[in-house]
C-alpha cells in the first residue's frame, strides 16, 4: 500500500508543465526559418529618339524628370539642358502627347531639343495674351496652347512649343510655369515688352515609331500595354497597372 503523506511524482522537468499552465525555463526555441530571397524588380529599359531625326537609343534607371533627361542626354552626346521636353510616340510637337509624371511601358520616347532662337517685341492690349505655359519640370517653361483671337495668336513668329528663355532681357530659366505666367500677368498694358523664345528643332516627317511587335522593354514579362512608370519628384518611381 502507499503510505499516507509519502511523496507524489513530479511533473518532468523536460516537458510543459501540467495542464498546460506554462513552460519551464529554458524550453527550446523554435528552429530559424530560413529568409526569403529578396524579389528581383524586372530592368525596365526604353527607347528613345531625338524628335529632329536620330538613331534609336535605349535607356533605363531613372526616377524623375531630370534623371530622365541625364539619360537621354548621355546616350546622345548632347548636354541636358539641350532638351525641351519630351512627348510620347509622336515626334511632332503634340502638346497632347507631352510626358508627364507617367510613362506607359510600351511608350516610345522622342527628346525634342533647342533650335533657333529669337526674339519677338509684343505690346499687352489686353490683359491676357492668350498664352498658356507648362514646363518640363527641369528648368524650362514653354507655350502649351494659344488661344485663338488672342494677341500672341495674331503672331505668327510665335508658335506652341516654343520655350520662354527671357522676358525683357531676364532670365526666366529655372523658373516653374504658374511664376513665368504671373510676370507676364503683371506686366503693365500699352507697354511693349520683349519675349526671347526658342523653338524645338524641326522634325522629320519620315521618321517612324517603333512597332507593337517588338520585345517587352520589361525582361521576363510579356506586355500588356497597361503597365505605368510613374515619376515622382522624390523617391523611387513605380510601376503601376
């Protein structure tokens, strides 16, 4: 028989307490699990050309404008500041086809770059002019669109596209769109002052487009036609559907 008060089995000491109420110190921890491989981020590579006529380059590795335009830059040999903006599978100067904050990954990029300069004296009859400026977002603003009837309309030296390089002899390089639409905004009526723009090179009408035959620029990927690089002005672009 088992005598009174005598003394009871205690729990192992190498597994979970009873009832499962807690663990004894030093319990084993669980084996590592072993990091996933970061996922490679597919090489998007575009093509480009210079709107007046060029062989086709490639380029990649860019996240904004000015990146964009480094690119562009160094696989033509021209210096940055050389372009005035960019449209998308168009040569022509189409201010519907201006590149944005977006590209699609099947766009064909054309460089459109300084030609000519000159000079144009206007003499502000009404408020408006009949202008309405963008810019590149490197440093360049330009004329967009013209309002027919307008006093610039009636100008036939002066044309969309044409980028504003100074207003009476100052320097309005560097300068966003709303800023260079204020001066000219403020300047007094009756008044003539000086415009010295810079129209793109001309292009060429034979020039043609890549076609949708060709390979996906993104490798490894078959294209859809939906995919979107978005620039951004800080950071990492990204690639939306």
């Amino acid at each position: 028989m088992r005598r009174a008060g005598g003394r009871q089995r205690q729990p192992s000491r190498d597994g979970p307490m009873e009832n499962g109420e807690g663990q004894e110190p030093g319990a084993p921890e669980a084996p590592a699990v072993a990091a996933r491989p970061a996922r490679a981020r597919p090489r998007l590579v575009f093509h480009t050309q210079l709107a007046h006529g060029s062989a086709t380059g490639r380029i990649e590795g860019f996240t904004n404008v000015r990146e964009l335009y480094a690119k562009i830059a160094e696989v033509f040999g021209i210096s940055p500041t050389e372009i005035l903006f960019c449209t998308l599978n168009t040569h022509k100067v189409d201010m519907q086809k201006l590149l944005g904050g977006q590209i699609g990954l099947e766009d064909f990029i054309f460089a459109h770059v300084r030609g000519e300069t000159k000079e144009v004296e206007v003499t502000k009859t009404e408020d408006a002019l009949g202008l309405t400026i963008t810019d590149n977002g490197a440093g360049y603003a330009f004329i967009k669109r013209i309002k027919e009837g307008s006093i610039i309309q009636r100008m036939e030296s002066v044309a969309v596209g044409d980028s504003i390089e100074a207003i009476n002899d100052h320097s309005i390089v560097g300068c966003r769109h709303y800023e260079v639409a204020r001066m000219l905004r403020e300047l007094p009526r009756a008044q003539p002052f000086t415009l010295r723009l810079v129209q793109p090179r001309k292009a060429f009408d034979m020039i043609g487009q890549r076609t949708r035959s060709s390979k996906c620029w993104a490798e490894g990927r078959a294209p859809s036609g939906r995919e979107t690089l978005r620039l951004r002005a800080a950071g990492a672009a990204t690639l939306e559907d």
